[in-house]
C-alpha cells in the first residue's frame, strides 16, 4: 500500500485512538491490523439517507434487537466520518470460513439470516393495496416485453434457434403472467377490507456478498440501502435472485425454504404473494430484451441461458409450492384433530 493511502488511513485511525500495525487492501476493505485487534475500513460514497440507515441498524443491534455487523463509532461517538462526498467507517474484523464462490451454503445463511431480520423487527399489518398496484404494473411492464419479442419472433420467416426455443415456452409463461395479474389486481379480501400484510426493515440489497460467516457465526453487514417495507417482497426477490445464481444441480430449495420458515414463518397472504411474485421473473424478461439489442447475438449461448434459467425456475418453483401445500395439509390435519376433541368433550 503505496504512502498515499496510509496517509488518508492514518487519518481516519485518529478518530478511533488506533495506530496501524499492517495495511493490506481485501476486496473493497482495507484489513487493518493493529494493536488492539483487527479492522475493517470501508471507504464509500454514501448519502444523508445512508447514513441514517447505518445509524438505525446500529441502534437495534446495539440493543442486541439484530444480529448485524455495523460501523464502530470513534471516540467522539460518530459511525461515519465524512469527508466532502466520500464516508468512511470503521468495523469489526471477521475471518471468513465459507468462501465467496461456495453460493449453496451462503444462500443457506442468508435465508435464515434474512427471516431472522424480518422476525426481530417485525411490525404489525398494514394496508398493501398500493403494494399489489405497484406489482400490476410490474406485470405490463413485462407483459410488454414479452408480447414485443413474441410479436417480432412470429413475424420473421425463419425464427432464429433463440426465438424457437422462446416460442416453445411462451404460453406457459404467458398463462402464469395473467394469473399473477388476477392475483395482485385483487387487493381487498373476501369480505372487501383492503388486504393488510406485515411490515419489517428490510435489508434493502440482500446478497451473499452481503453476509460474513466464520465457523458457526453468520452475520448481516451493508445495512446502508436498508429501509422498513413489506419484508414478503424482499423475500421473493431473494428467491428468484437464488434461481438466477445457483444451478439446478446445487439448489436445495426445500432447504432454502425452510431455513426462511423455520426463523420467520410465512401466514396465508405472504405465501401467496411469494408464490405468485415468483410467476413473473424478472432475469426471462432482461434476456428477451438483451437479446433484442445485441446487433450480433451469440445464439447457443443465449439458448443455454434461456433453457437454464427455465429449468432452475421451474425446478425452485415446483419445490416451494410443494412445501406450501404439504404445510397446508398438516394444519387442516391439525384442525380436524382438534375440532374432533372438542365434539368429544362436548358428547362426554
């Protein structure tokens, strides 16, 4: 590290009452090791809503409300040292044991650390007509992109091999759009109240880059986009976000599924909200379109994507409705049981 950085560092080390020892860049941090432990400083441009984020995060995990990694405060009692449109801030050290390129079992983690998120912070009901509007927008959005490239593909004479394989799926795709759309259209229950979902804060930019583990220790960290929101929305994005990253052949979702559940289990009008989000994907759409503006498409690689995409999609799918109709079974199981004990004490 050449003697300009170590200036600015030093600099920054002041207000934490710390001489360095040893400097080394990792990734976006600077290690910094020193004579009370080691460090990591992070230099970042953050805005006035960043930085009241970090301060909330920190103020519930001081309270041990959440388990989270956040900015240590100097010794004037500050999280983040600003200097003109650059932050820095200063955090615990960990030394991470599953390696960034090990996606099935941060996904594991980030599961269950994301439902332990939403848990802790949970709030109660709120109306979600304006949530279930915006997602209908959503759905034209990329009804549009669809019926565009289906349009264009069906107007050529001879359909290029990424158009037929398109064509050979659309229907099932298109079909589950429109149930998706009858879906969030209907934003009032049986009784025509406007329905009303829990709220939680939300991270706000989950990833697997976003988590630290070493050994047993899993911890959330990157808190700076994290807002309160309609958590079953952050949930649903991590899901398709997994579909996207991970290959068939290493996604466990009944494990993904579970670790979720077991720490925040989903009622009726999340699961439902979870299953038909995940109708819609976003990474189907953004193909069809980078397909559209490439000037000289690469076909066999666009038709592996495609066909991955649509096999992991339809294989997480699968695997999370499953779990959602077995979970129904044992609780209608559990009622009929319990509303035969009770008929019993009644005849008794």
């Amino acid at each position: 590290m050449d003697q300009k950085d170590s200036s600015w560092i030093n600099r920054i080390l002041f207000y934490y009452d710390l001489v360095p020892i040893s400097l080394a860049a990792e990734g976006g941090l600077t290690r910094v090791d020193t004579y009370f432990g080691r460090f990591a400083l992070k230099r970042k441009v953050l805005n006035d809503r960043q930085v009241r984020a970090l301060q909330t995060v920190y103020a519930l995990a001081r309270r041990l409300v959440i388990d989270a990694v956040c900015p240590l405060p100097t010794k004037y009692g500050d999280l983040i040292i600003r200097d003109q449109a650059t932050s820095y801030y200063l955090m615990p050290w960990f030394q991470e044991t599953v390696d960034a390129s090990n996606l099935p079992e941060r996904y594991r983690h980030l599961f269950h650390k994301a439902a332990q998120l939403h848990r802790q912070t949970m709030e109660k009901k709120q109306e979600c007509a304006t949530l279930y509007q915006g997602m209908v927008r959503v759905l034209g959005q990329r009804q549009m992109i669809w019926e565009h490239f289906l349009y264009t593909a069906e107007h050529h004479v001879y359909p290029s091999p990424f158009e037929q394989t398109v064509l050979q799926s659309a229907f099932i795709y298109l079909e589950n759009m429109q149930r998706a759309r009858d879906f969030f259209s209907r934003d009032k229950d049986e009784e025509g109240k406007s329905k009303k979902m829990r709220r939680a804060l939300c991270h706000g930019r989950l990833t697997p880059l976003h988590l630290l583990i070493e050994n047993e220790r899993s911890c959330l960290t990157n808190f700076e986009n994290s807002e309160d929101g309609f958590f079953i929305v952050e949930t649903a994005a991590l899901f398709e976000q997994a579909a996207v990253m991970l290959e068939r052949k290493q996604s466990d979702w009944r494990t993904f599924y579970q670790s979720y559940q077991s720490a925040c289990p989903l009622d009726e009008e999340e699961q439902g909200f979870l299953q038909h989000f995940l109708l819609f994907p976003s990474a189907h759409a953004d193909l069809l379109i980078r397909y559209s503006q490439s000037e000289t498409a690469d076909e066999q690689w666009f038709v592996s994507r495609w066909t991955r995409l649509c096999e992991t999609h339809q294989f997480m799918y699968t695997a999370i409705t499953k779990m959602m109709k077995e979970e129904q079974k044992r609780k209608d199981e559990l009622r009929k049981q319990k509303e035969a004990e009770e008929k019993q004490e009644a005849d008794d």
